[in-house]
C-alpha cells in the first residue's frame, strides 16, 4: 500500500469516528431525558399546583405535549419535527436550588424547535431557568468516546444517578420523591373538610350569583345575535374573567357587526391562540386584541374550506378501513389547529392509497380511530379506540386492527355501560345532595365518577346544598365558590 493510499485509509476512519461521536453526542436516551429533566419535572409536576386548578390544568397540557414532541424526537429517522409552542408555571426555587413547596410560582412561554433529544432538554432548562450543566457531560460524551470507541461504535456505557437517603440527610438538600410523597399526603376526611370550608364556600358562592348572571345573559344574547352553536372556555377560567372575555366580544360586535357575520354556525372557544381547532370551532385567542380577531374573521372561509377537506378524507379513510370513524379525543380536538389536523389526514390517506389496503367493508363498523402524530406504533386505548400514527405501514396496520377489533369492540360497549351510569348517577346526586351543579375533571374517568356519586349518596353530607361541586384529585375551594373534592375522599 503507498502512503498516499494509507494516508486516505487514515482520514477515512477518523471521519467515521467523528461521525459516530457527533451521532452519540445526540443521541440521548429516553431515560436520560427523562433523568436529565428532574429539576424540570419537579418544579412543574401538576400535583404540587393542587389548589391552583388552572395552573395545574395548564402544566398538564404542556406535559403531555412535551413528551410527545420527545417521544417523536426519539423515533427512528425523525429528522425535524414543527416547532412547538408551551407554557409553563415554574414553582419558584430557594438559592436557585431545589424548588420550594411555599413558594409563590411564574409563568414561562418557549418555543421548542429541535432535531434531537440533546438540545430539546437543554432548551427546556435553559427556558425555565434551571441548572442545564449536568448536560454538558452528555455534550462532551461524543467527542471523548471517539477515542475509545470501537469500529463498530458501540454506545456509551450509561448509568443514572440515584442518590442514597443518606446523602439528602447529610448535605441537607430536599429529597425530590419525598417531597413528592408529602404534596400526595394523604387528605382529611371529606365531613370535617366541608364544616371547616362550606361557610367560606357559601359566601364566595353567594357573592359570585350577579357575575354568573352576567356570564349567562351576555353568553344567551351573543348567541342569538350571530347565531352561535355554542361558546366554550378552553382553560377553568373564573367567572369574571369569563365575563370580561364576553364583554370585549360584545363591544367588538357593536363597532364591527358586519365583521362577525362568519362566526354564524359556529362554537366560539376562548384559547390561547386564535384560529380554527380540528373540531371546526373558532378560537379567540384571551390575549389578542380586536384587530387580531378581525384578521381571523377574514380567514374563516377558508379555514372552513380546509375543515371541509378533512372532513372528506375522514369519509374517505373510514370506506378504506372497514367503516371504522375517525375521532378526535376531547383535548386534542379543541387544541389542534385546523390546518395540521388536514395535513395529518391527507398523509394518512396518502399512505393508505399507496399501499391499497383491502379491509371488508363494514368490518370495523362501530369503532373509532385517532389519527395521532405523536406516536410511533399503534396502538388500543382504554376506552376501545385505535390510536394510529400518521406514518403507520398499511399492511401491518390492516393485520393490527383485524385481530385487535374483538377487544376494541368489548372496550368500547364498556365505555358507553359507563358513561350511562355515570349519567344516571349524576342525575341522583343532583336531587339527592339538592346540588345547584355536579361536574367532574376532564382527567376523572366515569368510572370514578360513579363509584365518587355512590359514595355521596350514601353519606349524604348536609353542607352541599345549593353548592357547585366538581369532582377532581384534590380539595380546594374556588375563586367564585365551587367546591373542588377529590374522588377518592375519605369518609
């Protein structure tokens, strides 16, 4: 061999290296994530938020956002994903330390736009201004294991840290899981509970009946004037937040009528942002101004022509499997917007066209299906519908839900056997307990639900009369009166 040929042999192999070392260096784990993310997790966990409801509604939306764009970060092939927008409330810190448990918290907004994993936790604990040095061992990893590493590039050795008892004893630092075992402490008896908060209760509840009255005349007569189906609230906003939103929408319908004719037929859903969620319902974001809901109305025809198109490819895809119908689950249906929901059906389409899956017509009649951007392999929800990635192969996906259809089928009459008791004991405990309204969580499953009625109706507490009583994982009582329980009270 001629130097000049061994030379090139050399610079070949130490190219490959770098190479292997730059794919370590971004090659994080899911446990690794999710190790690297403690600090984060453990200042935004919604169960230290139990007597914020809307903070902790907010944390847990983002949550189940994050771990999904992650979860699609860490699928083979995946090159990019589109940038996503979250919010967060950030359990203040002591010394910029470990979060504290009486502390106050803060609000932060960040957009993620990474390829990898690596950058994605880094920008996370970055946005929320949290230690991300621990991440620079993960940065280097790369580059040092290019000079042990073998021909064929094996990984890293990885072992996560998991601190003895002993050491939060001895440096005085708190203890993350038993901070999290005493935000789970178990709770007061639900009697003693509501002779300690039905005064308080009743006085709130009293001192909001104008603002509700306020909230259901403004709300009647919007809908009459621009023939509205429906308005919604995306988030557990109070009363008078409720009303001012109202208001601002009827003063923009007093300078600007003509400009809210597009809004006949539709549900108006108070959001985050503005725009038109896959559901077809036009959102206004709380924190536009009236120019910016005017841009939108102008945008409604064709936002309607793209709900429109999905609907066809809905049609479409249920004739090519088997008769089965495309849902949209409650919270991703109100928070999705309109023209990604289009592109992930017409994807799916496409595939499915592509491959010409053959599935008996009618055969899945009677089931639902998610079409879900965030997964990876599909997959039964409890509730006996399919959960389906955009990028599924049609063949196997064919063979998937064929031998999954008799389970999917038991699941699904189990859910509407539920859900007619749950309504059914709803219906008691309104008459029974004389509540003024029962609900419950969107995270309350019915059968919670049921077994939570059954127990009131059994101890029949005298102190819920003429209350709002929702059912949620913890006690508090809200800004406006509603008394929050959780469904497992103790007697």
């Amino acid at each position: 061999m001629s130097l000049c040929s061994a030379l090139r042999c050399f610079i070949r192999l130490k190219r490959r290296n770098v190479a292997v070392g730059l794919v370590q260096q971004r090659a994080l784990s899911g446990a690794e994530a999710v190790n690297a993310l403690r600090p984060f997790y453990f200042a935004v966990h919604p169960d230290f938020f139990g007597q914020h409801p809307k903070e902790r509604e907010v944390n847990e939306n983002s949550l189940k956002r994050l771990n999904g764009y992650l979860e699609t970060l860490q699928r083979p092939g995946a090159h990019s994903v589109q940038p996503m927008k979250l919010t967060f409330y950030i359990r203040d810190t002591k010394d910029g330390d470990e979060p504290d448990l009486t502390a106050g918290f803060r609000p932060v907004t960040f957009t993620l736009h990474s390829s990898d994993v690596l950058s994605a936790v880094v920008n996370v604990l970055r946005s929320c201004s949290l230690p991300h040095e621990h991440m620079k061992s993960h940065s280097t990893q790369g580059t040092s294991s290019t000079q042990g590493t073998s021909p064929q590039g094996a990984q890293p050795f990885y072992r996560p840290i998991k601190w003895d008892k002993s050491y939060y004893s001895f440096t005085g630092f708190r203890d993350p899981e038993q901070e999290l075992q005493q935000a789970k402490r178990v709770e007061p008896t639900l009697s003693l509970w509501l002779r300690k908060n039905e005064p308080e209760a009743t006085k709130k509840h009293k001192a909001s009946v104008p603002r509700r009255d306020e909230l259901q005349r403004l709300k009647t007569e919007l809908c009459l004037k621009f023939s509205l189906t429906d308005i919604r609230w995306q988030r557990s906003w109070g009363v008078s937040h409720r009303c001012c939103q109202l208001q601002s929408l009827s003063r923009l319908s007093l300078q600007s009528p003509e400009a809210l004719i597009p809004l006949q037929g539709h549900t108006v859903v108070f959001a985050d942002e503005s725009g038109m969620n896959a559901s077809g319902d036009v959102m206004l974001g709380t924190m536009d101004v009236h120019h910016q809901w005017l841009k939108l109305m102008g945008r409604l025809p064709s936002l309607r022509g793209l709900q429109q198109q999905s609907l066809w490819l809905k049609e479409r895809i249920s004739l090519l499997l088997g008769g089965a119908v495309v849902l949209l689950p409650d919270r991703t249906g109100s928070e999705q917007p309109i023209a990604e929901h289009y592109s992930s059906l017409n994807a799916f389409h496409k595939r499915l066209l592509s491959e010409r899956v053959r599935v008996h017509p009618r055969s899945l009649e009677g089931l639902g299906l998610v079409i879900d951007n965030n997964r990876s392999i599909p997959s039964l929800h409890d509730l006996g519908y399919f959960l389906i990635p955009v990028t599924s192969d049609p063949l196997k996906l064919q063979a998937f839900l064929q031998s999954h259809a008799p389970e999917a089928r038991r699941r699904t009459q189990r859910h509407l056997q539920l859900k007619r008791e749950e309504e059914l004991a709803v219906q008691q405990c309104l008459v029974s307990l004389s509540l003024h309204t029962l609900s419950k969580e969107s995270s309350i499953s019915s059968l919670q639900m049921s077994l939570c009625c059954g127990r009131l109706l059994e101890l029949r507490p005298p102190l819920l009369q003429g209350l709002d009583l929702r059912v949620s994982r913890y006690y508090s009582v809200l800004q406006d009166g509603d008394l929050c329980v959780p469904w497992d009270w103790n007697y």
